[in-house]
C-alpha cells in the first residue's frame, strides 16, 4: 500500500493519495482543484488514478472531483447520506458510485469502508482503510472534517455560513454522537484529517499531519466531555468567524464545480490600459506587500498581499461577480500564476489580466496621482488616542478582541469592514489596529478603496499595545459581527 499526503498550507487542507502497488490502481480523497500534483505523484509511483472520493461537500475550497474525473477517467465514490438537500447534484452526469454507511469498495488490495459521521456536515463520511495483502485490521481512518488532531470540526457553518437557520445545535449533538462510533475501532488506528493548524474549519487545530485515535482519546477536548448539553455549549464557543466564501464554496461544490482543464496564465495589460480600468470602475487587487502598496498606488485599489494569508482573504473581500485584474510587482511577474491558482481554490475564475507596478508610471504620466497610506507606532496611537483626535476600529476576530482589547475599542472583524463603512466617520482620522499590523492594514487599503482619505494602519497591532503596558481589558461577551 502507498499512501502520500498532500498539504496545502494557504487553505490549511490536506488530501491524500492511497495506491495499491501490486494492482497499479490509486485513489486521491478530498481533492484540491490543483489536480495535476496527484497526476504527477501517481506517475511517479506508477499508479493509475482510478478512483477519488471526497468526505464531506466541502465549504472552503473547490473540490477537484469533477477536475479528476474529466481529466483522468478516475471513478467517484460520494456520499448518499444527509437527505436529498446533501445529495451531490453532480452525481448522476458523472456516474458516481453512491455511498450508504457501511458501504465498501477496494483500491486494488485495499479495502474502503464507508463510516457515516455527520456532525460537520449532514452527509459526512469518513473512510476506513485496510491493506488486505498483509492485515485484517485496519490502518487508518481518513477523517475529513470530523476529527483533527486536538480538535473536531465545527458544527456551525450550516447556519453561519451556508444561512441553514436552525442547524448549529442540532449539528452539535450529531456530531457528539458521531464520536461514539470510534469506540468501535481499535486505539492504535491512525486518524489523517483533513485540515491542519489555521483552518477555519475549526477552532483549535493541531499542526501535527496525523494522530491516533488513542491520543486523541486521551488529549483531544472533546472525547473528554460526557454529557450531550455540555458538548454542544462547548463545540459552538469560542468558534472563528466563517469566511463569507464559505457559502459559494457549497453551492459550487454541491452542484459540481467547472471543469477547468490547464489552468492559463491571463494575459498581461498594457501599463496605459490602467487608467481606463479605474476610470470604468475596474476592480483591480494588487498583490504586492504592504510597505511597498504603502508608498504608492493607484486609488481605488485593494491591496491583498501574495502570502500564506492571500486565499483567505481573498475570498472573505474580492466579490463573485465581477471580474478581477491583478497587479504585481515587476520582479515578480511570474507570481501571477500562483495568484492565479489560488483564487480558482476558492472558486475565483473571472481574472481578466494583470498590471505590473510600471502601470503606476504610466499612470502618473496620464495625469493620475499616487495614493500613499499613514502608518503609525502604538506610542502614536495612544497619544492621539488620549487626546482624542482619532476614532480607532479593531479589525480581529470576535474571540480575540472578546480575549483582551483597547477600552472602548469598537470591534469590526475584517471581513465583515466593508459592510460597516458608512458608519465610519470622513471628518476626522480612523486608525485601524489587528493583533499584529497585517489584517489592518489590509482593512487599510479597503477604507481608502472606498473612499475614507484619513485612515491610518497602526503598526505592531494589540501585541505591541499590550507588551507597552496601554490599558488593555477583556471578558466581555458580546461584540458586532
């Protein structure tokens, strides 16, 4: 038996490629849209991609199922379960094998065996493996979202996300249920989810690539409580704000995401073509770091630095129904492909093409003017901020600022901002703090995007606030969404 894992560290997701080297056959669980690293890694191994399965309709990322089956014939195995409202819509025009719980099929001489968890999701599966050729019980469990390591996956985001009112506590106490089942596998069976430290798809996850049942029964949070109310009061608290991407990602991967084939590098935009994309009210994301987005850009543009974190917000702040020019920086230029394919992780295919920062020059030379944004020390802040002369947002998740948080600090989460600017004042500064100096600043360039001329990025963020010994309180409850 082969089996390799595949992480991607911006959506915090893992998939897998399982093979049976004396068959040649191969299966890939929980694909990512980015198909051709499982082709590439089956090749190498001399395996055929012959089936690929998925355990839940997942909501943070599209699924390469669809991708896989047109590409490489692969068969899909999906879940029946959850009711007609968590049936793939797409199963049919594939021809899907339908799975009930305790359904089985074979990768070669590994034997699959469907384990119906819902919890997360209404239609979970997880997926027990065993390598017949030399074992009768089984190796591992490819848990999906329902069990990571220290951590189980949320209940919430039916209702949070996706709008199914009602759901979250019913979740809950499926998901508890759910957990009773693995006490009918043995302690040393090892557990490989599908997300890692950083996903959203949970609230304390580990960052270790697998675990085993044992340890997870003895230091995993939620194998320790006993009773149904007091799992559900537990698994809903303290939860991150679900990415507002979330609800496209389940209708696109209910329905059947776009075969995209190649993914094709857009073209790239004359640098005086720049001037006539604003002026038509283009929405351009420029992709370069902030110090250098700081000095100078062109107004009306949205700043999303290419890191770890550019998936993530890209989602929560770049519209579904508009279509996308990139800018980067010159040297650069071949980092439009990595945008370019993380945005198609989540579902963002309308990018028409891309500027680099010689575009500012033209710009300039055709009349435009350069934008530049403040940035300011803690020490500044707390200045203006005793004196009175700025309005300050905190732009953190509703846990960190409920955690500890300026006094009198309203809190606005980032992707929540642009829904709350008019309630921003225009006649005097508004600074904007996160935990570190990154989110704010991308909630920086989003105000002055829309229009607010005095906005300031406070550098260092609470972190640097709290270790200066600025009055700091926490505790409280309840705070804007």
């Amino acid at each position: 038996m082969f089996l390799k894992r595949f992480y991607d560290e911006k959506l915090a997701q893992a998939s897998y490629l399982l093979g049976c080297g004396a068959t040649g056959e191969a299966m890939v669980v929980d694909p990512g849209r980015d198909i051709q690293q499982y082709i590439d890694a089956a090749a190498a191994e001399g395996l055929q991609l012959s089936h690929v399965t998925e355990t839940h309709i997942h909501a943070d990322f599209v699924s390469g199922t669809n991708e896989l089956v047109a590409r490489t014939g692969a068969r899909a195995y999906l879940s029946d379960e959850g009711g007609a409202d968590w049936r793939y819509a797409f199963a049919e025009e594939i021809d899907a094998v339908l799975l009930r719980d305790g359904d089985e099929f074979h990768v070669g001489n590994v034997r699959v065996r469907a384990l119906h968890t819902p919890g997360h999701t209404p239609e979970h599966m997880c997926f027990i493996f065993t390598d017949t050729a030399g074992a009768d019980q089984p190796m591992g469990v490819f848990t999906g979202d329902f069990v990571f390591a220290g951590d189980v996956g949320r209940p919430d985001l039916l209702e949070k996300a996706a709008g199914v009112a009602g759901t979250m506590e019913a979740g809950a106490r499926q998901l508890f249920e759910s957990l009773k089942l693995l006490d009918a596998l043995p302690e040393w069976i090892q557990l490989w989810p599908g997300h890692g430290a950083g996903s959203a798809c949970g609230k304390s996850l580990g960052a270790v690539p697998s675990t085993t049942l044992g340890y997870e029964k003895l230091f995993n949070w939620a194998f320790s409580i006993e009773t149904p109310a007091a799992f559900v009061a537990a698994v809903l608290a303290g939860q991150p704000e679900p990415p507002k991407y979330f609800a496209e990602m389940k209708r696109i991967n209910r329905e059947g995401p776009r075969v995209l084939g190649e993914l094709a590098k857009p073209p790239r935009e004359a640098p005086e073509a720049l001037i006539h994309v604003l002026r038509d009210g283009g929405l351009i994301v420029d992709t370069r770091r902030w110090r250098d987005y700081r000095a100078g850009h062109a107004p009306g543009t949205l700043n999303i630095p290419l890191n770890r974190s550019f998936t993530t917000w890209a989602g929560w702040l770049i519209p579904y129904d508009r279509d996308v020019h990139l800018l980067v920086a010159a040297q650069d230029d071949a980092s439009v492909g990595e945008a370019v394919r993380d945005l198609a992780k989540i579902g963002l295919d309308r990018i028409t093409g891309y500027f680099t920062d010689d575009a500012l020059s033209a710009w300039t030379a055709q009349g435009g003017t350069l934008e530049r944004l403040d940035e300011i020390s803690v020490e500044e802040l707390r200045k203006r901020w005793d004196a009175g002369d700025v309005t300050l947002i905190d732009v953190r998740g509703v846990s960190e600022w409920q955690a500890g948080r300026i006094p009198g600090v309203a809190n606005i989460p980032l992707g929540y901002l642009a829904g709350h600017i008019d309630e921003l004042p225009r006649d005097r500064p508004v600074a904007v703090h996160c935990e570190s100096g990154s989110r704010s600043a991308i909630a920086t360039s989003l105000l002055a995007m829309h229009g607010l001329t005095n906005v300031v990025n406070v550098d260092g963020g609470f972190t640097q606030w709290s270790q200066a010994g600025h009055p700091v309180e926490g505790g409280v409850t309840e705070a804007a969404d």
